[in-house]
C-alpha cells in the first residue's frame, strides 16, 4: 500500500487522536508533502502524547484515524459525460417485472386448486385417509388467494364437464403457499368431522412451531394464519414448509386422525412433485 502522502491526487491530510467516555478531538492538518515526513518519523511525538491522554481519569480509550483531503476538479465535459453514462446504465437496467393482472391470477389459482382437488380425493380414496396436507405455488403466500384455491378445491364435481375439479369437501385438510414475505396457511374441517378435531387447535399447534406465528381468522370450519419471514431467525417459508406440514401431520396422530409412524405405509405430506400434471 503506497503511503498516503505518495498518492495522487491527494492535497492535505488530516490527522486525528479521538477519545472515548470523555469525548473529545484532536485534529492536526498538513500538507500531503509534510505529512510524509511526520509519518517517516512515526508521527512523533504523537506516542508520549497518546500515553499521557490515556493516563487521564476518565478516558476510556483513545484512537487514531487519518484522513486525506482531495480537490476535486471536473470540467463541463466531463461532467456532461459523467451524466450521460449515467443516463445509459439507468436505460441499460431492467425493468421492474409488472404486477400481474389479477384476475389472471385468480384464474390460475381456481385452476391449480380446482386440479388439486381431485388429486386429492384419489388419493384420500386409496389411501383411506381423512385428512390431508398439502401445498399449492399459485396463490405465493397470499392468504385470501390461498382461501380461493381452498374453496376450489372443496368445489362439488359438475358431471357435466369434461374436466373434473374439485371433490374433496368431505376431507379434512390443511393447505400451505409459501411466498417471498411470509408462508400462508389454511385448515379446513368439514362439518361432519368437527366432532373429531378442532380446526383453531389444529393450525394453532402449527403456527406455535414458529416465531412470529400468526392466527388471522378462525372458525368451526376454515382458520387461517401466516407466518413472516424473519432471516435473522433464519425463518423462510420455503424451508420451513414441510417441517410444518410433519407437525400439522403429528398432531393428527396424536388424535388417532392419521397412520401412525409405526404404519408400513410411508409419510403422506404432497406437494407439486407428487402431482406431476401441476
């Protein structure tokens, strides 16, 4: 590293002893050629100066820090270049991706839903199972898109249309959409299984697994929450998605509402790569 007097460009230099508790500033100003020949000569007699603040009652510390001091100069063409790169970069740079259209949007959310639920009934079908877990990409951690794509899943089947959806309104279910802010969920219990479970307790066992979880709405039927991202807690909706859908699963168990751990059929948690034609 060249000395600082050595530097081009560089016209004075300020040298500065600061002091901690007892607040204070001592600032020596020279030229960048006189400096040089101070800072040969290790800034004496700065040492003894140093020791003798230091044995002051009071201070807690005292530090150095240098500073250089450079004139800037710029002709008009240099300035009128300057502002046209600057323009160019600005033209160069991406555009900020637009909003989606939303109705666009809920229509893709009904359409993965409406798809996730008659994935769902076969399954439940083959399995015999009563309560399901699941995720869904489309509504990205919007809680109220995430409520459409759960009613689109509870549709009732119209045998009118070529393409089945929905179907699964009798089947308990617990439907998770992670975006960039927070992680959506949505627990639904049919009527006829109230008896069973509760659908406040289930998804505040959830929710309690994580900082910061939230219940925003809760009824008999539907309860809703989120959980924020928080990256200092090291909390990203992605990453704690399927540990979440376990603890949801295990609190079935516990109820005698899902197979055990002990069962020869493996861990039922789906997602988008269970459902290939999402």
């Amino acid at each position: 590293m060249p000395k600082i007097s050595a530097v081009k460009g560089v016209k004075s230099v300020q040298r500065v002893v600061c002091g901690g508790c007892h607040d204070f500033k001592i600032v020596t100003k020279l030229p960048a050629a006189a400096f040089g020949e101070w800072e040969k000569a290790a800034f004496a007699p700065e040492a003894d100066f140093l020791k003798a603040l230091k044995g002051i009652k009071g201070v807690t510390s005292v530090e150095t820090q240098t500073y250089t001091l450079e004139e800037v100069k710029m002709t008009t063409k240099e300035i009128k270049k300057a502002q046209e790169k600057k323009e160019k970069e600005k033209a160069a740079a991406p555009a900020e991706k637009p909003a989606e259209d939303p109705a666009k949007k809920l229509k893709k959310v009904i359409k993965e839903g409406g798809k996730r639920g008659v994935e769902i009934e076969g399954a439940a079908d083959m399995g015999g199972l009563q309560f399901f877990s699941t995720s869904v990409e489309e509504p990205d951690g919007d809680i109220e898109l995430l409520k459409k794509s759960l009613e689109a899943m509870n549709q009732k089947c119209d045998p009118s249309e070529e393409e089945r959806k929905g179907g699964s309104g009798n089947i308990g279910k617990m439907i998770f959409s992670a975006g960039t802010e927070q992680l959506a969920i949505c627990a639904y219990v049919p009527e006829a299984k109230q008896a069973e479970l509760s659908c406040e307790e289930w998804l505040k066992k959830v929710l309690a697994s994580q900082p910061g979880g939230k219940l925003l709405s809760s009824a008999k039927d539907v309860c809703t929450g989120v959980i924020p991202a928080d990256s200092e807690k090291n909390i990203f909706p992605l990453k704690i998605r399927e540990g979440l859908i376990m603890e949801g699963n295990n609190f079935l168990r516990q109820k005698g509402l899902f197979p055990d751990n002990d069962d020869d059929s493996e861990e039922m948690v789906f997602g988008d790569d269970d459902f290939p034609s999402m």
